[in-house]
C-alpha cells in the first residue's frame, strides 16, 4: 500500500524566551493540523473503548501533573491551545495520547526501531524509524525551536510538545513506546517529558537527572546520547533502568530489555513482533563491518519480504487502527548538533531527499 506522503510536510518554527509566546507561534502555524489530529486520535480513542468523557478526564490530570512537575510546559501546552483555537483539554489529550491509549481494549500501538553507535573514532550517531498508523502521516511535522535554555530541532506530532531530536548543547534523543500492565495516568506523559529533557539537559548525565525526577505512570525507552556519552532507559511505573552500549552499540525495538520491568510487560501488544526485529538488527549488525556514518547505520534498518519488518509497510486490508506504517526515518549526529529526517522509510533512503536541521 502506499503511504500518502503530503506535498510540502510542515516545518514549524518557533523563537520565544516566554514558553506561552512559543506555545502560541506553534499553534498558529498548526490552525489546522491539530484540529486534524484530535479528529484522527477522537477515532482511535473511541475504537477502543474509551470514551470522550474518559479522555477529558485523563487528559486535565496529565495538564496537573505536567504543570506540578514543569509549570513551563503546561504553558506552553495552554499557549498552543490559544494559537491553534483548541481547547487546552483537547491539546493536553494529545500530549498525552500514549497514556490514554494504555487504556484501549482494541487499539495496540505501532513499533519503532533504534540504534545508537558510540564510537572513539568516529564519535555517537543515532537512527530510528518512526511506525505509526497510517492515517496519521499527515499529522506531524519538523520543528525549531529557539529561546529555550537551549534550542531544539526535531520532529513531532501537530499538538504534542515533542518527540525526537538533538538540542543545542550535542544532546539527542530517540523514541520508543513499550507497554506495562501498570501503565496509566497520574504522571508526567513521555511525550512532554521527552519536549523537557531536549529543552533543559546538556547532557547525557543532566537528562537522566531530571528523567528520574520525574513522577512517571507509563512506559517508554529514551535512547539518549551526547559526543562522549550513551544510555538506553528502560522507563516505567516501577522504576528507570539504564543499560549501557554493547561492543558500541545500543538498539532498541518494544520490550523491556531489563529484568524488572520485563516481568510486567504487556507482551500481547509487541511480541513476537518486537523481539522478532531486535534479533535481526542485532544479528545484521554482528555481521557487518561496524556502521560508521549515519547513512550505514540508517541502511541496517532496510528489510524486505520475508524479514522482520522494521521497513514497516501497511497493509490495506486492515481495519483502522491496525494500519502500521514507516512514517519517518530520523538520524541524530551530537558533534554537528544535526537531525536528518525522511518522510518515508529506511528504504526510500536515496529516492526521497533528507530534511536536515541543525540546532547550532
């Protein structure tokens, strides 16, 4: 199936000391886009099960524990509302869509695959794709954001405050959902989460301080990397746990890769799927030559017929939300403080052209 692909995907752009001023200038240039996506996530969310009374209610204590742990950041969230002409609520439900989604009775997530190189040599570099439902392909952007304590280039969904990239300072952070049967809402949503650790840290070190300040009632895998350092987080209701690059390398799919959260896992959502990809990347890479640029690496994530799918393509014959698709393939380089993005999977690497920002 193909994936529609818009004609000019949006760039957004925003440079505002004042975090409200910044929340406005997104959601101006968003007057539609996250209209757009409420209407997307309103079907998904009511595909399974949960209703809009629900999603209110989830969403206003997300806005309470975002505005207790980062009053900033709910800010910004309010000022986006204000720019795009949405009701807070309704903005705070995006941000916290991974959260409320835990709730469904029939909408599993789609999958991810990362991998970060550290290398003396030739420094950290970092690839993933980005698998989600189709019918969100036109609901997400590139973005720039400066005025913050540090400024940021990424990508991200219309309405949520961020997802991956690489800040001003050489961090960078890519982006995995897992599942754990004690996911829910109370805490600081990983999508905001993710927006504050580029924002703030400038550092490996310095982002894994505030991650474990964080009150935190769901689960996710931060894949954080600076030029000297790389961590992997294991993130969930009961607890961080961090693993360290093996021979170099870290890779992530969606399961826990540490044994306390593991024993909570909500395997039905990801396997055999995701420990399926994670053998076939670890294995590729075991016998390549060690990747050292972002374009081998980015090239270890191709598969065809007959291989895992971390290409991820969507099968037409099935119903919404079951729909999985490569959106996007993302590269981050610490040293030159750049992210590359392609509106498309690893394998149209060569057919379509980069997006490169750069945070410097």
């Amino acid at each position: 199936m193909p994936i529609p692909r818009p004609e000019h995907r949006p760039h957004i752009k925003a440079a505002a000391t004042d975090p409200y001023e910044r929340g406005v200038a997104r959601g101006e240039q968003l007057r539609d886009g996250i209209p757009a996506a409420i209407e997307v996530y309103d079907r998904l969310f009511a595909l399974g099960g949960i209703t809009t009374a629900r999603v209110r209610e989830d969403a206003e204590r997300a806005l309470d524990a975002i505005g207790a742990f980062r009053p900033a950041a709910r800010t910004e969230i309010s000022g986006m509302a204000q720019g795009s002409g949405t009701e807070e609520w309704r903005v705070a439900a995006l941000n916290a869509r991974t959260e409320i989604l835990a709730r469904s009775v029939a909408v599993p997530p789609g999958e991810c695959t990362t991998i970060v190189r550290r290398d003396d040599a030739m420094g950290t570099f970092g690839v993933q794709t980005w698998d989600w439902h189709v019918e969100l392909n036109g609901m997400w952007h590139t973005l720039e954001l400066r005025g913050g304590t540090h400024d940021v280039v990424g990508l991200t969904e219309n309405g949520i405050l961020g997802k991956m990239g690489v800040n001003s300072a050489g961090l960078a952070l890519h982006f995995n959902i897992l599942g754990h049967v004690d996911d829910g809402i109370g805490g600081v949503p990983v999508h905001v989460l993710a927006a504050i650790v580029l924002e703030e840290a400038g550092s490996v070190a310095e982002a894994v301080e505030i991650i474990r300040g964080a009150p935190l009632a769901s689960s996710g895998s931060f894949a954080l990397f600076d030029e000297t350092d790389a961590v992997l987080l294991d993130m969930s209701p009961v607890g961080i746990f961090e693993m360290r690059p093996e021979n170099g390398t870290l890779v992530r799919t969606n399961h826990f890769l540490t044994p306390t959260p593991a024993t909570g896992e909500k395997t039905w959502l990801y396997q055999p799927d995701s420990g399926e990809r994670y053998d076939f990347v670890r294995d590729r890479l075991v016998r390549r030559q060690p990747p050292t640029t972002v374009d081998e690496l980015a090239d270890v994530l191709v598969t065809g017929a007959g291989e895992p799918p971390v290409t991820c393509l969507p099968d037409p014959d099935k119903p919404l939300g079951q729909r999985w698709a490569g959106l996007a393939t993302i590269t981050l380089e610490p040293a030159t403080r750049t992210a590359r993005i392609l509106d498309g999977t690893p394998a149209d690497i060569g057919v379509r052209d980069w997006r490169v920002l750069s945070a410097g």
